[in-house]
C-alpha cells in the first residue's frame, strides 16, 4: 500500500486529490467492474483464456465454432509456447546464403539481409527462413449444434448471447440460446497444463443437437498463420484409445510431433469423422458434458485433470494474481476519460499475464493468432514483459530470462561473424534464437540493452548475490558486445554508434545513419549498469567499457532541438522522418537521461514531437513512451492526453487489446508499455523529487489510489 504520512508542505493542498492516504483498494470491485460482456459476434471481441505458456480464445458460445467469422477480427487460435513447425527444407537453403556486407565501423560486415522474390533463389532462400520456423495454431475445439430438422445451426440461429469474462476467477462464462433451448458454458484453462476445461450445461444434450468438434490444421506459413486447413496429405492425425473416457489425438506434422489428450465425464464417444476432424458425442441421458483437452509434446492421458478439480484450481490461481501485486484505482476520478483508463488498465494486466509471461519472449500478438510468422520480436521484449517487475510480479518477467541463455550461444556466433566481442542478441527469432533475414531487423541495436534492464529490474526486486550470480555471464557478454561495437571515430575523439546502424525509429537507411539519441543514451545506460554490477561482485571497473562512457559521443542537436540521429539534419522537414517511433523522446523518459543532456532542449523536442509528429503513421507504444517522458518534464497533463490520444493505433478494443490496423488487429506490446507508464506515473523514478503520483496532473480531477509499485530506473 502507498501510504503517505508527510508533513504539509508548500502546494500539499493541491495534491489531495491525487494521494493515497491509506484507504485500501478493493481489488475484486476494481478487477470486476471491467469484465468483458458481449452479447453478440463481434469480430474483434473474442476473448482468451491462458497462463502464459498456452492460450485458447473463443468466440460468443465459450468454444470456437464460428471461426470464420472472426478471422479478420482476432481469431479463434489454440497456441503454446513449444509449438512450432517447419516445412521441409528441400532445397537445402542455408541462411548464409543471404548474408550481405555493409560498410560500418570501418570495415566490412556481414548481416542477414532480406532479397526480393525477383532475385531468384536468394530470394527464396529469404522467403524460407523467414516462414520457418513458425508458431502453430495447435487446434480448434468448437460446438457442432443442430437445429430440430436436424440441420445445422449458423452463427445467425444463435440468439440471447450473454457472455462473460470473468477476470477475478479467469472463467469464460457463456450464454446463448438455439430455437429458445438454453445452453450455459464455462471455459477454463489449467494454471499449469497446457489444458482446457470445458462445461456444457443444456437441453440440446439429451436430444443429440450439441456436440464437439476436433480439427487440426498443417503449420501455416502466411504472415498471419492463416492457412493449413486445406492440406489434409501433408499431416496425420491418429486416433489412440486410452480409456472408456480418453483417447489420445496423435499429431505428426513432418519433424514436429505433438498430442491432444481428450478426456470426459459420463457416457460419450469421440469417432473420427473425416481426416483430422473427430467428434465428441455425449449419451443423451444427462443434459450436462464436462471434457478437457490437453495439448503437450508428449501424450499423457493420465495428466488431464477433470473440470471439478481444475476450477477451485484456477479461481485460487487468479484470486493470488489480483490481490498481489500492484494495483492502480481511479474510480474517484471526476475526469471523464478515468473510467476508460482504469479499463484499459486492468485489462492489460490480465492480457499480458496470460500472453507475455512465459518461458520464450512473446510474439506481438501473444498466443492468440501469428504476426511475421509468429516469432519473437527482442526489441518489443522490454514493453510485453518489463512492467511485471514495477508491478511486482517478478517471476513473469523472470521465466523467459533462462531462455537467453540458451540462445546464448547464437548470440556469440553472430558476434564473432561481424566481428565484435561478446553477445549481439538477434532481434526477430523463432523459439531456440535462430535470426530471420529481414531489410531492417538484423541492422536494429536497441534490444541489446534490454537484458541489462531486465537483470537490474530483477536485482533492485531481489537485491541479493543469487540474482547477480544467475545473470552477471550475460549482463557482462552484452556489455562486451556494446562496448565493441562502439566505433572510436578519431577525428572527432568520440565514439559513434553506427554507421550500419538503423534506429528505434525505422525511417533510416542503414548504410547512411549514425547516432540517434534514444541508442547513445541507452548505451550509456547499459554501460553504466554494468560497471555497477562488477562493483556489486566486488570486482574493478572494466577499462574498456569507461572508454566508451566516457568519450560517447554527446546526443546530437540542431536548432536548439534533438536530432532523430546525428546523420538527419532534416529530423522535422522530411516527412517520413516524422512518422513511425518519436524514440528521440525515449532518451529521457524510457530512459533517466545522460549527463549531457540539456533539459531546455529536451522541453522543445518534446514540443516539437507533439507539433508535427505523424500521430496515425505510429505504434501502440509509442504513446506510453511520449507519457513517460512528459512525466519526466513536469508534464502530466500531457502525459494523461498522449495515454489517451484519440487515434487508430491507440484504441484499445472492447476485450482490451491494442488494435493497431487490417493486419494487426491486436498489439500487446501497447498493453505492457501501458503498465509501465502508469506504474512511473504513480509510484515516480529514480531521482524524482518525491511528488505523489508525478505523472497525473494536479488539477483536482484526478484522484488515484496505487498499491504495491516500484519506481522505475
């Protein structure tokens, strides 16, 4: 709880309104006045059930029947984190194949280019490695309902939807009505087990109307995972029978195996109906059917827990989620625009807990359907993830940090290839680390920082030698690399970042730009840090890494503002340049800054971004960014209109996720940067002046209660 017993000082008065004086949060009531309803098909609000290494979204009847109509909505997939395919690779193509050199740090270096379909096999070769490997949508388990004639019923025969998410229990409960016969579902997923649960409760279950359906599809290879139903030669689907009341679903789709262990009470029977499709039929004594799928690498029909011991199960689970951890309440705001603030809050807590917290760094839409093929992209690592830590939920973010070590090893590879010391950690990846050709993402160098941050993120939560001995081989290996890759330009006595180098704000050309601001700050950071952690563990400084803070070159400037790089002088008058990320903010704000930085000039770049900056040409971040940098200015006004900026990539859905555009309807990276703007609102920074929730204004309108944050760097 944030309690504040201070003596009244000058302007106390004024902050009243924003304070918490000790008055505990209901946090059920907070949770609660947010659950998703729908009551109809929407296409856009389906919702997922998850723990973070597995999700299964649905659509209004609790299961996913009607996935058609939600496909260019957000759509009905089943996925984890161990499930990936590969195509075979016949034509054996070999990534190095598409290495191409650029000139940078005076020499000549390799990187993992992307060539157009035009360009004959190198284009191929590009096309391969990008596809594969990819995330698989490991199934769909939707109702088969039947009308009385004994046809079967459309999306347009269900009537009276009422559907719930429940976030306090982490229950889908779902109502709907066929030819006014009832039908009640709750949907639940195990806290541990790549598992559904499913309870059926209707009519239509006597009278032989309402079955489940099974269908799997091959691995998809379009950017969204899309396709893979219309190949039923290319995979099998075996039938194993493990009991009077389980079978065992055998996949095998070229050298990826997996299983769906399916499991039910009373009397039923699940047939084959056609190639990987199977059908569970319920006897028609009873007008209750409870099943269970459980998805795994490894068949283990004896691990399916039933729907009665799984329910308390997940209750107690998201009853400790809720009522740990952080919590942020504005409902005695009078500011219209508070409500929706607090939804978008709670909802991306839950979003994120359940798609952003597992073993592998996510991908930008989670486990619900494939965006760039399903892969990781490590630069959007930080906003899925880093916020668990400031909301103290540490073991979220700390469960994917083991897996950087094992893609260690891919990291010193690439390194040494280019010649640098160190880790250069890649930055779009698929699940064991392997880089993915691309014409912008091998030349990225801002997600190399990032396990600094999340090592120091885990040391300031546990503070003790455990957690430095567990992470200091890698903060030390990317210190390595940062501090190599640092070109000493001689004639200016400075060290350069670039060329060979394209920003956080991908506008510029790699061959042409060197030191934007948002990378030189955040190398100075990183480097900083891990001179601190050397000293932690009673070690000496390393000289090389104090070269380089000390001679970095200073963040560059030009009529009296900030450059988005030292190379684009035209920073604010060529268009282009003032689209996608306004990152030249992120150097004060993501980050505290850099003993060279001007404050005056930082106030007129903020200024200057919200002037002329291209608002619909951005990402769902990149409002959270601008908010932590007006918070850091003294701006929280502005903090709460950027949060909230009425433009396309800042909606947040009805089931609370980012939409972003046609082809992306959902952005996760948006919810977690959220949560980490709003915790450095209400709990401060490092450094702050001790002001109560310094990222709301102090206008009487805002009245925020916060419990269990943590200041950020």
């Amino acid at each position: 709880m944030h309690f504040l017993f201070k003596p009244f000082l000058p302007g106390m008065l004024a902050l009243l309104a924003t304070a918490s004086f000790g008055q505990k949060i209901d946090r059920k009531a907070l949770v609660s006045r947010h659950n998703v309803v729908n009551t109809r098909f929407d296409s856009l609000g389906s919702v997922t059930v998850g723990n973070g290494e597995f999700a299964f979204t649905v659509d209004a009847t609790g299961l996913q029947t009607f996935p058609d109509h939600y496909l260019r909505g957000v759509p009905l997939g089943t996925q984890s984190q161990w499930g990936w395919h590969s195509v075979p690779n016949t034509n054996n193509y070999r990534i190095e194949e598409v290495y191409k050199e650029y000139e940078a740090q005076g020499r000549k270096v390799p990187y993992t280019y992307a060539f157009n379909a035009n360009t004959g096999r190198k284009g191929e070769v590009t096309n391969y490695f990008r596809e594969n490997a990819h995330r698989l949508d490991l199934g769909r388990v939707g109702f088969v309902l039947k009308k009385a004639d004994g046809s079967l019923a459309g999306r347009h025969d269900i009537k009276q939807i009422r559907q719930t998410l429940d976030l306090w229990t982490g229950e889908i409960r779902s109502h709907f009505e066929l030819e006014g016969q009832p039908v009640d579902v709750v949907t639940i997923c195990h806290p541990s087990l790549d598992q559904i649960n499913v309870q059926v409760k209707s009519p239509l279950v006597q009278k032989k109307r309402l079955t489940v359906s099974l269908r799997f599809p091959y691995g998809a290879t379009d950017w969204e995972g899309e396709g893979g139903w219309d190949m039923p030669d290319k995979h099998t689907t075996t039938l194993r029978s493990t009991g009077s009341r389980s079978v065992v679903l055998e996949r095998k789709l070229d050298t990826t195996r997996y299983s769906a262990a399916v499991a039910w009470t009373g009397e039923a029977r699940l047939q084959e109906k056609a190639a990987h499709l199977f059908e569970l039929t319920p006897a028609p004594q009873k007008d209750l059917l409870a099943f269970a799928v459980l998805f795994s690498e490894q068949a283990n029909p004896k691990a399916v827990a039933a729907f009665t011991v799984v329910q308390p199960l997940n209750k107690s689970h998201y009853e400790r989620f809720w009522q740990t951890g952080g919590a942020v309440d504005l409902s005695g705001s009078t500011d219209p625009r508070a409500g929706e603030l607090e939804r978008r809050i709670v909802l991306s807590q839950y979003l994120t807990k359940i798609n952003c917290s597992g073993t592998i760094p996510p991908q930008e839409t989670g486990l619900v359907y494939n965006s760039w093929y399903g892969k990781p992209h490590l630069e959007m690592h930080w906003w899925h993830a880093a916020h668990f830590m400031l909301w103290n939920r540490p073991a979220l973010l700390e469960r994917s940090l083991p897996w950087y070590q094992t893609i260690s090893h891919k990291g010193r590879e690439l390194a040494q290839r280019q010649g640098f010391a160190g880790i250069r950690w890649p930055k779009m990846v698929d699940d064991v680390g392997n880089e993915s050709p691309s014409p912008i993402a091998p030349f990225l160098i801002w997600q190399q920082p990032h396990f600094l941050y999340f090592a120091e993120l885990a040391y300031r939560n546990h503070k003790d030698k455990k957690t430095l001995d567990t992470y200091k081989d890698l903060v030390f290996a990317t210190a390595d690399f940062m501090a190599s890759y640092a070109y000493f330009d001689k004639a200016k006595g400075k060290y350069i970042l670039g060329k060979g180098l394209i920003p956080a704000q991908e506008r510029f050309k790699a061959e042409d730009t060197f030191n934007p601001p948002f990378e030189l700050a955040y190398w100075y950071w990183g480097l900083s840090v891990a001179q601190q952690w050397r000293g932690r563990l009673g070690m000496g400084r390393k000289p090389e890494w104090d070269q380089v803070i000390k001679q970095l070159s200073p963040l560059p400037a030009q009529d009296g503002v900030y450059l988005a790089a030292e190379s684009a002088t035209d920073s604010y008058t060529n268009p282009p340049y003032m689209t996608d990320h306004p990152t030249v903010l992120g150097a004060y704000g993501y980050l505290p800054g850099t003993p060279d930085l001007d404050m005056p000039t930082m106030q007129r770049t903020f200024d200057k971004v919200m002037t002329v900056w291209s608002w619909e040409n951005t990402w769902g971040w990149d409002y959270p960014l601008v908010a932590m940098t007006a918070a850091r200015l003294g701006k929280p006004e502005q903090a709460i209109d950027v949060l909230l900026m009425n433009v396309t990539k800042n909606t947040f859905l009805h089931n609370g996720h980012n939409y972003q555009r046609d082809n992306l309807r959902i952005y996760l990276p948006g919810n977690g940067g959220l949560l980490m703007a709003i915790a450095m609102m209400c709990e401060g920074w490092d450094g702050d002046k001790g002001t109560p929730a310094p990222g709301f204004p102090k206008n009487g309108k805002w009245k925020v209660r916060w419990e269990n944050l943590a200041k950020m760097p």
